[in-house]
C-alpha cells in the first residue's frame, strides 16, 4: 500500500463513463507529466477496461478505479472486486461517490463494506461525502457530513490508509463552487472537529478546473482535488498537476 502520508498534495482524475481506445491514444500524447513535483500523488481514474492501457502510459502518476463491488467473489454477475482490481495495477479506489450513491442507491453501509474490502486488497479508498443544495440551505451541511464520514468508514481505517473527498453535490459538473472561505472551513471542521477522521487526508471536489485548482489545493486544510469534466482534457490535466 502506497504511504500517502508521504505526499503533499492528492490529485485525483475521475473519468467517469468516458473513453476510448481513441480517446486515451490522444490523451497521453498531450499529457505534460514532466514538470510534477515528486511529492505530488496524481492517479487516473478511467473505466476499468482502460486499466491495463492507461497502467502503460501513466508514468510516475497512479491507477485507481472508480468503484468496486460490495462482494468479495461468487455468483454477482457483472461485478469486479476489490482483489481483481489490485491484480491490475490499481492502487487507489473511489468509492460512495454521489452518482453512486444517487444512481445506484448506494448507502454509508454499501461503502463501508466497499472500503473494507479494498483495504483487505490492500488499495487506499477514496470515499466521498458530500450535501445536497436544499440541505446545504437549511444549514444541514455539517451534520450530513459528519453522518456520512463515520457511518462509510471501516473499522480498519485509519489516517495512512483511508482518503476521504468531500464533493459537494451542488458543485459536481455545475460551475458553481463554495467560496474558497467556505471549502477551507469546512474542511477544518472535518479535520478537526470529527474526532474518527481527525488527521486524515481529505480532498475538495466539484467543479474543479484548471483556473481555480491552485487556489483551492493550497488551502491550509485542503490536501488535494478531485477533478471530474476538467480531467478529460489532457492540457487542463496538466496544468491541474502543475498547480
Ligand atoms: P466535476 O466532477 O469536476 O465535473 O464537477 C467531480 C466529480 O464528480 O468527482
């Protein structure tokens, strides 16, 4: 398992339902990787069809995936474990991610599962958390948060081994991001005043690009992004890693 404590900055690409054996050809061809600091962890994200293409380009940058299954192996058609994914190079893995949790009807405890067994794989688990906008306006957001965080968590996870991503729901492929006041207070609260993630690492998601990443990633309490539409243009990528 990958020391994350040793980096300073997480930079996460999440492709979500998008490539092509086209697409990646392009892609790498464009992506900058040589001006990275060495204490900078990028990972791709990209379908898990893409795996073993993407592993052969990827340089000093890291594989993840984007989810993996609730089940350790049997009759689960369509599924792909934890384990799997480690025989394929992935290091990192999101998981609870809101399209997952909105789409497929994923809840705290399908993500506690998930994390638990990408630890047993020994894969570091991204997990995400986040509000909607109408809970952010009834000023919900720290009891949803906290709610989610301790309810997704395995009991093996501790700050070495667990990535936490707080994505507001409202700022995911919107344009529209808390002020640069409000991600860093709220990721102090998360850091400090919720004892079970005291320490650990946590991301900012949501409309991140190549324009606002700098000032977001170097928020005292922002320990990196996670970057969705941004991600799959190669020259925005690399000016996201650079930042
Ligand atoms: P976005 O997506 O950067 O396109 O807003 C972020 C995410 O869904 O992880």
């Amino acid at each position: 398992m990958l020391k994350i404590k040793e980096f300073n900055k997480i930079i996460v690409a999440n492709w979500k339902l998008n490539g092509s054996n086209d697409f990646l050809e392009a892609y790498f061809d464009k992506l900058v990787l040589k001006d990275i600091d060495s204490d900078i962890c990028g990972i791709i994200c990209p379908p898990i069809t893409y795996f073993q293409k993407c592993h052969s380009k990827l340089h000093s940058l890291y594989l993840g995936a984007q989810d993996c299954s609730k089940f350790k192996d049997g009759a689960y058609t369509g599924e792909i474990s934890a384990s799997m994914l480690k025989e394929n190079n992935c290091e990192f893995c999101i998981v609870g991610h809101s399209e997952r949790r909105h789409e497929f009807n994923e809840n705290n405890e399908d993500i506690k599962i998930k994390a638990g067994l990408l630890l047993d794989a020994k894969i570091i688990p991204i997990i995400c958390i986040g509000e909607t906008l109408e809970q952010k306006k009834i000023n919900k957001t720290q009891e949803i948060l906290k709610e989610q965080v301790i309810n997704s968590l395995p009991q093996k996870s501790s700050k070495e081994n667990v990535i936490i991503a707080y994505e507001p729901i409202w700022a995911i492929g919107t344009g529209m991001t808390p002020s640069l006041q409000e991600i860093n207070n709220i990721h102090e609260y998360l850091k400090k005043d919720i004892e079970e993630v005291e320490g650990y690492k946590f991301l900012y998601g949501g409309s991140v690009n190549s324009e606002n990443a700098s000032e977001i990633m170097n928020l005292e309490n922002v320990d990196g992004v996670l970057v969705g539409g941004a991600s799959l243009k190669a020259d925005q990528f690399s000016e996201i890693l650079k930042a």
